[in-house]
C-alpha cells in the first residue's frame, strides 16, 4: 500500500505545467531544485509516512520566500529547522504566514500530531511570479483562466490520495474561498468548504489578535 508520502512525492515530482502564462507571469517551480527534493522527501517520510485519512488544507499558491524556497507549504526554512528539525541548505530566513501555521501547529500538539491529521496544499501546487514579486493566480483573470485546468487537475490528483472530503479548509477567506468553492460546486469535492482568513493578513493588519485567529484555526480543525 502506498504512503502519503509515496503519493505526495509522485504528485511534486510530476507538476509539469504545460500552459504558457500571460502578460509576463512566470511560473515559481522550487521542485525543479535537486536540493527542494531531497528536502521535501525528507518532510514527507518524517511527517506522512503511513496511508492514513487526512484533512485537507488549501491555500492559494506558493510564494517566493516560505514554499518557493523550501517546497513545503506554508513552512520557510526557519520553520523547517526550529519546528520540523530537519537540516536544508536554505539559510535561516522565516515568512509571516508559515509563522502564523507554526504557531497553529504547535498549538495543535507539535508537528508530528498535526501532519498525522492534515495536510496543506494549495489550489495551485505551484506559484507565480511578475515583474519579481509573487502574484496570486487570482490577481490576473487572464492567469486563472490559463491556469484552471492545471488547478482542476492537480486538486483531482490529490484526491485519490486518502482524503477526508467531508470538509476541505480553505487558507483565504475571501477570493481563494470564492473560487474555490465555485469549482467545488461543478465538481463536489468535498461536502463542505470552511473559510479562514489568511495567515498573512492576520500578521499584517491583526497581530494584536493573534490568540483568537489560532483559536479560530483550532476550532475549525476540532470540528472535523
């Protein structure tokens, strides 16, 4: 019997995007890196090594300075030496999102309790650049539409893997959950999308209230 870890690492070794982005976009594709590999597949054999039923999480895509250097969702190479304890070449730089996840997790009970239970992707496995600076797949309507195929598919792959598709938790409760939902209403996924508001607004404009987002988190994941 396959592993989460097996699927995962068959389903990041096969992103091999064929749709050519407009208007400058360019694609962020950290597992083209021998050295992002070796990582993840250390992530996933320490973490997701077992054919057990998991919660999803899904982001939006991948940004330049957590998964697009590390090719772990929602974790920058901080996170992957203080929290995972697994060694990478990818210096010592942290991103206010995978912070916020962290503290999630490790009010959770630790990694190795959260990853037993959930696993974060994101609609789109693979991020997207312009001009140097991250753009979501949603800031363009002309980048959505190249890319739904791709997004369908990759969302469609993960789900032969043994999810629990009573409920998905969307990371973004505004445009992410908007589009997320309507593809989940053509396709029904899942039984339930729960939106939650995104870890980089909540560091940006709510720090003070952090404690209560975390609870927010919590609460959406007890209820699972």
């Amino acid at each position: 019997m396959k592993t989460w870890a097996d699927h995962l690492y068959e389903f990041y070794t096969s992103l091999h995007p064929t749709q050519k982005l407009p208007n400058h976009v360019q694609w962020l594709y950290p597992q083209q890196s021998e050295a992002v590999l070796q990582v993840v597949k250390t992530f996933l054999v320490k973490y997701f090594n077992d054919a057990g039923r998991r919660q999803l999480f899904l982001g939006i895509n991948p940004g330049r300075f957590g998964a697009g250097i590390t090719g772990v969702n929602f974790t920058a190479a901080r996170q992957l030496t203080e929290d995972c304890r697994i060694a990478h070449p990818f210096g010592k730089g942290s991103e206010l999102s995978a912070e916020f996840i962290y503290a999630v997790v490790n009010a959770y009970g630790g990694p190795e309790l959260f990853y037993r239970d959930f696993f974060i992707g994101s609609v789109c496995p693979l991020g997207f650049v312009k001009e140097g600076r991250n753009i979501n797949y949603y800031d363009d309507k002309d980048l959505q539409k190249a890319v739904e195929p791709f997004i369908i598919e990759s969302i469609e792959k993960q789900l032969r893997f043994p999810v629990d598709r009573s409920r998905c938790l969307c990371i973004g409760g505004e445009k992410n959950f908007k589009y997320l939902s309507g593809l989940n209403n053509r396709f029904h996924w899942f039984s339930e999308v729960v939106p939650l508001p995104h870890p980089r607004f909540i560091m940006q404009y709510r720090r003070k209230e952090i404690a209560s987002f975390i609870q927010l988190y919590l609460a959406a994941m007890k209820k699972v």
